[in-house]
C-alpha cells in the first residue's frame, strides 16, 4: 500500500463517503474547518469499520465529530461557510475558536533549557534523566488524532517549536551527565525519512556521550502506518538502523500509542512489531482514556494482554489533556481511575508494567493511585511519578474527592489545607 491521506480538502473523494449522510459529511466539514484532520489510507481501509463507522474507534480518532465544537461554534462556522464560503471572517473565527481551545497547554513553553545563553529551541529538559528533543522533520503526523494536543505546533506558527541544528543540543547533554535518555518526539518523529533518523543518530551515538543509554521514539506509526517499518521505500534502512544502534549499547525503545486493541489486529502491524522486536527494538505503549474510544475497562485489559502476547511492554495510561476537543474527549478522574482499576485487576502480573492514570501537568506526571476515606473524609490519593523537582518524585498527596475533577487544576487540597506541598516551590519556578 502506497501511503495517502484524506484530509478536509479530498474527503469526499474517499470511496468509502457514501456511507456518510449528507448532514455527517457536513459535520466533517465544518468541524474540520477548526480541527485539522488527515486519516491514512491505512486508517481508512484496514481500520476502520465502515459498516459500524458511527461509533468506531478509528472513524472518531480520525474524522472530527459535530460535538467536537460547541453548539454555539459550530453554529457560527456552519454560518459562515454558508454566506461567504473560504473566506477572511472563516480564517478570523476559526483562529479565534482555536485560541479559545487552550492550544498551549500545561506550560510546555516553560521547559526551554539554555546552553551557553541561548535559548535551546526545540529543546525540553523537564525530568533530569530524560531529555525531549522534537525535531524540526518530525512535526506533523501520518494522520491526525481528532484529540491531539499538539495539533497547535501544526496549526499556529507562533507556538512552533523546533531544532535544526543540534549542535547546541549536542553540547548541552555532554554537559548534563544526569541525562540517560533522549526521547525523540513530535508531532511524530516516525514520519522521518531514514536519511534523516541516521543524521541524529549518528550525532547522538558518535559524540562521545557516554552517559546517553536508550533513545526513545514517540510515535504513533505502529497504529497509523505500520508500513513504516515494512514495506515504505526505506523501511529496511531504517531497521538496519537500529539494530546497528542496539548492537552499539544504545537502546532503542519505541513509545507507541495506540489508544485500541483493534489497532493490533492487522498482519501490517503484526510484521512491523515482528521486525522491531528483532532488531533489538523495545516498544512500550501508551495512550490517553478517552471517552467514545476506550473508555472501558475491557478494552483496557484486552489491550495489555494483547500487547504482552505480542511483545510490548504496557507503559502508561494518561488523562487526556485539557486542551482541543477536549470536552468531547474527557473522562473523569472518577472513571479514569475505575476504569484502571477494573482493568488492572484482570490481567495477569506481567501486563501491570503499567501506571496510571497520570497527569502530565506544570508539576510533573501525577498518578491518581487511590480512591478512598481518611477519617470520614473522601480523597483522591495521588502521587509523583516525575517531578519538576526530582525531590517530589514518588510522594504522595491527598486532594478532596471531586466527581466533577476532570485535570490536577480542579482539584483542591484534602483535610482543610490551603496548598498542596508543592505549590509554593513550583509558583517559585515559573518566576524563575
Ligand atoms: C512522560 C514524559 C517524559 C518521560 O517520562 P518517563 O516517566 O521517563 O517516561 C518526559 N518528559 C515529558 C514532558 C513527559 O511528559
Ligand atoms: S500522533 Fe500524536 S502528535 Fe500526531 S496527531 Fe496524534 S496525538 Fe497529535
């Protein structure tokens, strides 16, 4: 299969659109207009189900769903669309409902670390260990989840950050021994020509930087184009790549997402985890619960199961973040953790590698470990499995019971305390 993709301006040229009503074709447009989409035609013909494609997991991840805007927004672009067609008052609306969306997140932009005075773009270094590293080739995607957080970085210049030349990147980790790993990430960076993976790899592995033990790449090609690493025109290269890199001591672990158990189903995926796994490749999985995608906790449990017959190592389960088309998506930090629970006790000790549900937010990865009372008084137990201070890294902390918590922001200090233990320190930070 030769890689395409739809996106708001082909859709209709799917030959699959005439299962659509003309009122679902609609809803893909308008929404599409302020949620920029692109399926694969991986994703169009081997996932989804197109018999079922109403409540189908990869239809939702790929095509933007009508209550994915506010009634109020909808009504507004459908309006315009209507009267004035592509058009300045489109372009003006759709950036104001965008920047309405919380596109900048959780702080990302307060992780740009500095060497030699300058500001390392593309750069983040928030856990001591694990440096990101987003590069410049690897900021869009083989298709665009309808929840993605970084849809920004693709949308709005403003927010784009990358690097070309790692020089500066180089020099900071020979000069931060505290750094084992490097994490590659995007947008996803699996969407790199291999030329370009060995370009960093080779500046990675042959500077002298001995500290660096694994590489890690965040991507979601195992679920969107597996044929990255099978029959794509340097699919082979890019194996040999890393099996050369793993024969060298560094390791190579693939953090891939996939957010269903049905994305492990298809002999594409099947090969591509064959051939990493034999090139010395490790792959661990993560994904966010999602409401109307896996929100339940047998898909959880199938899914580890799934991925621990295959080979991969169950990683995290996250909290969806608050930004896009997050309301569509959210589950509360009620449910999340039920659905946790219920699914970690049904599976066997070898799928509970896994932890969460966890909050990648301004403090650090907080994961909802408990539900429960302490003298009379309903909590959340939480704890720090990353701290912005390495100090905080596996506290614990108690916040009120919240049914209506969906994020770390909604949730307020247990037992009548004014903060959390970390408030000060962090408010501290972002001064600094
Ligand atoms: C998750 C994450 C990491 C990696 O953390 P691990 O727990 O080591 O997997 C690094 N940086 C950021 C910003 C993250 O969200
Ligand atoms: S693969 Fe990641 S970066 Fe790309 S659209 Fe999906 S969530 Fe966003």
């Amino acid at each position: 299969m030769k890689y395409h993709s739809y996106t708001l301006y082909n859709f209709m040229k799917m030959p699959q659109v005439e299962k659509l009503t003309a009122s679902q074709q609609r809803d893909i447009e308008v929404v599409g207009n302020v949620l920029p989409f692109k399926a694969s035609s991986y994703v169009v013909d081997k996932l989804i189900d197109w018999d079922n494609f109403e409540d189908d997991p990869f239809f939702i991840l790929s095509f933007p769903q009508r209550e994915m805007l506010t009634s109020k927004n909808y009504a507004e672009i459908d309006d315009i669309l209507k009267r004035e067609g592509k058009s300045e008052a489109l372009k003006r609306k759709v950036e104001e409902i965008r920047l309405s969306l919380n596109p900048n997140s959780s702080g990302q932009s307060h992780n740009v670390p500095k060497f030699e005075g300058n500001s390392l773009k593309g750069v983040q270094h928030k856990y001591d260990e694990t440096m990101l590293f987003f590069p410049v080739e690897g900021q869009t995607c083989h298709a665009f989840c309808t929840f993605c957080f970084r849809w920004p970085q693709f949308t709005l210049k403003e927010v784009k950050f990358s690097l070309r030349d790692t020089n500066p990147m180089i020099g900071y980790l020979k000069d931060h021994p505290e750094i084992q790993d490097v994490l590659i990430t995007g947008g996803d960076p699996g969407i790199m020509k291999t030329k370009i993976f060995e370009k960093y790899f080779r500046e990675l592995t042959e500077s002298g930087i001995s500290h660096l033990h694994t590489i890690r790449i965040g991507t979601k090609a195992l679920t969107y184009w597996p044929q990255r690493f099978t029959t794509d025109d340097d699919a082979d290269d890019l194996l040999r790549l890393f099996e050369n890199t793993v024969k060298k001591g560094i390791n190579i672990s693939i953090m891939a997402h996939f957010n269903h158990p049905r994305a492990l189903e298809t002999p594409e995926v099947e090969t591509a985890i064959k051939r990493l796994l034999s090139a010395g490749v490790q792959i661990r999985s993560q994904s966010p619960v999602l409401k109307h995608i896996n929100d339940s906790s047998d898909v959880w449990a199938t899914m580890w199961r799934k991925q621990v017959d295959m080979g991969i190592i169950p990683y995290y389960m996250f909290i969806a973040r608050d930004t896009g088309a997050r309301e569509y998506f959210a589950v509360s930090l009620e449910d999340a953790f039920n659905i946790y629970t219920d699914a970690y006790r049904n599976v066997s000790g070898l799928c509970r590698t896994v932890r969460g549900p966890s909050m990648s937010c301004d403090p650090g990865k907080v994961n909802i470990i408990g539900l429960t009372e302490v003298q009379g008084e309903k909590v959340f137990v939480l704890r720090f499995i990353q701290g912005r201070n390495s100090d905080w890294v596996n506290q614990t902390f108690f916040a009120k019971y919240n049914p209506n918590a969906y994020w770390i922001s909604d949730l307020e200090p247990a037992f009548g305390e004014k903060e959390f233990f970390f408030t000060k320190e962090l408010q501290e930070m972002y001064k600094g």
